[in-house]
C-alpha cells in the first residue's frame, strides 16, 4: 500500500539531480510555510491598521467634546437668557467665540484623520452651527433648545460614526473595548442628559414656573441617567476585571465621577421633580451640573488618554510581534537554507568522492581509500566501497601471485618439455641406431648361418671321402678361423646392442621421470587454475555486490575467469599427453628389458658358438695325427655344427625380433616426440597466457 502510495513520488525523485531534489523539496516545503507567515502578517498588519486607525477615532472623538460642552453652555446660556437672565448675555458672546474658536482648532485635526464619513458630518455641524447662528436671534426657549438637541445629537452621531468607521466600537479586547463603550457612549449621552437637565431646570428655577412637561422631560433623563451610570459601573468593572492596572489608574477617578453624577442625580430629584415650589438657587443648580459636565469631561479625557496608551501599546506589542515573528522567520528560512546547502555540498562532496573512487577503481587504481566526512547512510556506502576495494585488492594480490606461479610453472614446464623433447630425440637417434645394428647382427648372422651350412657339408664330404680329409682340413681350418673372427664380431655386435638398449632403458627411464615431474607440475598447475577460477568467482561476487562501479572488475574477473578455464583445458591436455607419454614410455622400458634379456641370450649362444669353434680349430689343427679318427670325428663335428647351426638360426630369429621390436620402440618414440612437441606448444600458450595474465594485473595500482 504504501509502496503504490509513493511509487509516483518516487518516479519523479529518481528523474531528478540532487540540485533538482533540494530546490523541488524546498519549494515544497517553502510554499505553505510563505503562505502561512504571509496569512499571519497580513492579520497581523490588518490588526495594526486597525488599531492605527482606533487611535485615529480617539483623536476624533477626544477632540469634540469639548465643543460638546461649549454647544451645551450655549444652549443652557441661550435659555437662560431667554428666561431673563441678564447676566447670560455676555455669558452667550463669551460662549459663541469660544465655539468659533474651538471648531478652527477641531477643523484641521479632523481632517487630518482621513476618516471620510465623519468628516462629511463634520461638515453638516458646521453649516448647522452657521445656520443656527443667524436664525437663533428669532427662536424661543424650547425651539432653541430643540435646535441645540439636534447640533448636539450631531455631534453625537460623528462620535459614533468616527467610533464605526476607526473600528473603535470593533475592538477586540475586552479592557479597551470596555473603556471604548464609556469613552465614545455612555460619558457622551450621560454628558448630554446632564446638560439637558442643567438647562431645563435652571430655566425652570429661574422661571419660578413648574412646566409639567419639562417636569417630566427631567425626570425622564434622570431615570436614563441612573441606567447610565450603572452601565458605566458594569463597564468599569469588567475593564477593571482584564487589566488591574486600569483599576489603579481610574478607579478613584471613576468613583469620584460616578458620585458627582449620583449627586446630581438627587439636586435634580430634590431641587425639580420633588419640589413643585422650585426655591431652589438656580445659579447653585445650574454650577452643579456644569461641575459635574466638567468633571465627566475630564473622565473622558482620562479614558481617552489612558484608550489611547492601550491601543498604542497594543501597535508596539503587535509591531514588535510582527518584527520578531519576521526575524525568527527569515532567521529560520536562512538557517534552513544554510543547513539546506550544506547538507547539498556535503552529499555533492560524498558523491564526488564516491565517483573519484569508482573512476579510479576503474583505471585500475585500488590503493586508494575513500574518506567521507560524513555520518549518514552514505558513509554506509562509502564504508562498504573501501571493502570492495580491499577485497578486489586482496583478491588481485592473490592473483598476482597465482599469475606470478602460473608464469614460473610454465616457464618451467616449457624448459623441461623443451629438455624432454631433446631427450626423445637422443632416444629415437638410439633407437634407430639400436635398429641399424640388429639389422646387420641379422645380416650377418644370415651369412654364418650359411656358412655353417657349408662347414656341415663339407664335413659331411670328409666323412665321405678321406682321402681328401687332408685339403679339407686346411681349408676347414680357415674356414673356422673365418667362423670364429665373424662370431668374435658378433659377440663384439651384441655386447654393442646389449650396451645400446642400456643406453636406452636408462635414457627412457630418465624420460619417465621427467614424465612424472611433467605429470606433478601438471597437476600444481591445474590447482592453480582451479583456485583462479573460485577467485573469479569471489571477484564476480564482489563486483556484483559493488553494482554499476564494480562493472570493470567484473569484466576482469570473467576474463580472468576464461584465461583460468582456458590454462585448466590447456594442463588437462598436458596431463593426458603426460600420460600417453607415461605408459609409452613403460612399454618401451618393457621392450627394452626384454630385448636387453634376448640380447644376453644371443649373446650366451654366441660365445658357444664361439667356443665350439675353438674346439673345431684345435680339432682340425691335430686332424693329420689323428686322420684315424676322421670319421668318427668328423660324425661329432657333423652334429655339433648341427647344433651351432641352430643356434645361429635362434640367433638370427632373436636379432630379427629385436630389430622388430627396436622399429615399434622408434615408432613409439616419434610418437613421443610428438607429444612432447604438443607438450611444448601447450606450454608455450600457457607461458603466454600467464604473460597476459600478469600484463593485465599489473594495470592495477594495489595498496601494500
């Protein structure tokens, strides 16, 4: 399952570069960790701006109210005048150039604030405020109060649209927005009710008249006022409850304004609604109301001050949020970044390194070690590469020194072959030799054969004819002398056989020897090839285990392999050759024991004949004394030449098999010779493949 999971992500890792991957990882990566930071500074800066523009509201709101206040005295004085106060008149003058003045100071700092909406309203104030100038000469009490409600409510409406559309009304803390409901609701509506009741019961006790329904106007406001002053209680506490700190800033403050207005709440019950009589001192009336507007004024400021601290401080804590929040982040992406390019160098650093070693591995340089300076699963790698390289270095040693072996194994094997073959040839040339000589013992025992034959005759003819026994014996006499010289040769021929197939025994048992010294190198040799091959295989292993860097060694190892396979078929060769060569040369000693033993034998009959001649020749030398004893003589003579006649038969059958048998052993040794000729090419080709053997182990660079 997961492998299907990942199997396209995979896909496209394996098409990439390390470059490729690091970018496509970090773009990845980078992405929602942008998206996020970018997300967070946008309501970051958004909650900034607002703030921003919360102070821009304060600004607006803290700025008119005290044009509150003198449109509120206008009003009060306007009335009072009206009712026949003649000291309002200058208080109205004073009054109306204060407002004037107070809008020239208010103007600009309105318009700075570039809040549309309420400076459009701002502007509706001041064209009300001209107009009820010029109109207000021509109104009665309650329309110039009526009027003055309204500008008043105009202002009322810009605190609340610059509270709206500064967002003030929207803040989110509880301590501010607590402080913002007083600041821009509850301390202008209680200042206005109070300004109200101000007014309409100091005209009443100036008037000394109890007008029910301002009567009932004024007790109205009361009640609104009693639900204001709790709503500001509850406001205050709640701000009180968030931030203690404001507790310590206004709550002595708060309790002195709340009493104010609970005091003035019971002059108003006392000296208005609870008194139809209104012998109250109008002007004690009306300087409690405007302590108390005052005082409210002044509560307002204090809250617009200490709201404007709090959203300042909020900008500063929200900045500085901002700013570090930036600054971890960016020291992060560059930390990341940095960690991102070092991790890529030391990868690129560790492949280089890996590839350095593979390309030198292959040119043949294993002496080298590769250092990784690193810990992760390259350094496995790296790890197991140097372990290749020492196997492929020990198994090349190894090699090298089977090839070195190999190389003197058959440099040996050619000069014992090449003395082998020279020996062959001694033996052949012998041989040859041995089977000219029997031909001629042939020949020549043919002819004493013959002349035997004849010696019998003639002796046959002396027993037949006596008288001739004389001549005959002369000529018998030389004839014996003749007999004996030729088998003094041939005993003379046969020792020189019998010494030849000596020769030959012990040259054919040297041939053995060297056979059976071919026969052991032979099989060193075939060990040798034997272990080449299973360190072809080891090397095959290894460089299959190395995967695409250990290619070139593996291209080695299979032809070392093959020169391996190649020697073991060349010496396998060799050792059957050695071997036909081996039994050859026991059938040749075999042929040459039993020509050598025939030898002795004709040797033996020879000397009989021999002697038996010697006996003739003293015979036929003392015949004139005893011609007497021809006959009889003569009979044994008959017989004993007989006897040497078939020995010489015998003879000349022993020389015609040996020389038979000399013809096969020549055969025998030209087909030696033959081998031994093989066996040098073999030796040759084995020569030269430990040659190109060594040739091309000794392209490799080894450690030592």
């Amino acid at each position: 399952m997961i492998e299907k999971l990942l199997s396209p992500f995979t896909f496209v890792i394996s098409k990439l570069k390390y470059a490729q991957k690091f970018i496509l990882i970090s773009v990845l990566c980078a992405l929602p960790l942008l998206l996020l930071t970018s997300i967070w500074f946008e309501n970051q800066q958004a909650k900034i701006q607002m703030s921003s523009s919360e102070r821009k509201g304060i600004v607006n709101i803290d700025s008119i109210f005290p044009l509150i206040l003198l449109m509120q005295n206008h009003r009060a004085f306007y009335g009072n005048y009206v009712s026949g106060d003649t000291n309002a008149q200058s208080q109205l003058s004073q009054t109306e150039q204060d407002i004037s003045a107070e809008i020239k100071k208010i103007d600009p700092i309105i318009q700075s604030q570039q809040l549309p909406q309420s400076i459009t309203i701002w502007q509706g104030i001041q064209t009300d405020w001209s107009t009820l100038q010029k109109e207000q000469s021509s109104l009665n009490a309650e329309d110039s109060f009526t009027r003055h409600s309204e500008l008043i409510q105009e202002m009322m409406n810009f605190i609340t649209k610059s509270a709206n559309e500064s967002r003030l009304s929207l803040d989110s803390d509880i301590d501010s927005t607590s402080l913002a409901g007083i600041f821009t609701k509850q301390l202008a509506q209680t200042s206005d009710m109070v300004a109200q009741m101000r007014g309409r019961g100091t005209a009443l006790l100036i008037s000394k008249q109890n007008n029910h329904d301002t009567v009932v106007k004024i007790t109205e406001n009361t009640g609104k006022m009693k639900l204001t002053i709790e709503d500001i209680t509850n406001s205050l506490n709640t701000a009180y409850d968030n931030n203690p700190q404001l507790k310590q800033l206004f709550a002595e403050k708060g309790n002195e304004n709340i009493s104010q207005m609970n005091a003035f709440v019971d002059i108003v019950t006392n000296q208005i609604i609870n008194d139809e009589s209104l012998k109250g001192s109008s002007n004690d009336y009306f300087a409690a109301g405007t302590q108390t507007i005052q005082s409210l004024q002044q509560f307002s400021e204090s809250i617009a001050n200490e709201l404007d601290v709090l959203i300042a401080k909020r900008i500063q804590e929200l900045t500085y949020m901002r700013n570090l929040i930036l600054g971890i982040t960016l020291f992060v992406l560059i930390l990341v970044a940095l960690f991102y390019i070092a991790f890529y160098r030391n990868v690129l650093q560790s492949v280089r390194s890996l590839q350095n070693g593979a390309d030198a591995m292959a040119q043949g340089d294993l002496s080298q070690t590769i250092v990784l300076q690193t810990r992760d699963e390259l350094k496995q790698v790296g790890d197991a590469f140097n372990q290749t390289m020492l196997s492929l270095n020990e198994l090349l040693h190894r090699n090298q020194q089977v090839s070195d072996q190999s190389a003197t194994a058959s440099a040996h094997l050619k000069i014992v072959s090449t003395e082998s073959t020279l020996a062959m040839g001694q033996i052949a040339d012998a041989i040859q030799s041995v089977s000219e000589g029997n031909k001629g013992q042939k020949k020549s025992m043919n002819e004493t054969a013959n002349a035997m034959n004849e010696m019998s005759i003639g002796i046959t003819r002396i027993a037949e004819a006596a008288s001739g026994v004389a001549e005959s014996s002369i000529q018998a006499t030389e004839l014996v002398y003749v007999g004996d010289q030729k088998l003094v040769d041939a005993v003379a021929q046969m020792e020189s056989i019998r010494q030849s197939v000596d020769g030959s025994g012990h040259k054919v048992r040297t041939l053995s020897e060297h056979s059976n010294e071919i026969g052991q190198i032979v099989t060193v040799i075939m060990g040798i090839a034997s272990q080449t091959q299973l360190l072809s295989l080891n090397a095959n292993i290894e460089a299959a285990r190395a995967g695409e860097h250990g290619r070139g060694f593996s291209v080695v190892a299979e032809e070392v392999g093959k020169l391996a396979e190649q020697t073991k078929s060349s010496v396998e060769m060799i050792s059957m050759l050695v071997r036909d060569i081996t039994e050859l040369v026991s059938q040749t000693v075999a042929s040459i024991q039993l020509t050598d033993h025939e030898t002795m034998q004709g040797i033996q009959a020879v000397q009989q004949a021999h002697q038996t001649l010697k006996d003739i020749l003293a015979s036929t030398q003392v015949v004139s004394a005893q011609i007497q004893e021809v006959s009889a003589t003569s009979e044994e003579i008959s017989a004993g030449m007989e006897q040497v006649t078939a020995s010489m038969i015998e003879v000349a059958d022993v020389s015609a098999k040996t020389s038979s048998e000399a013809e096969t052993m020549a055969a025998a040794t030209e087909q030696q010779l033959a081998s031994m000729e093989e066996i040098n090419t073999s030796a040759e080709s084995l020569s030269g493949m430990s040659t190109q053997l060594q040739e091309d182990l000794s392209k490799f660079k080894l450690r030592h």
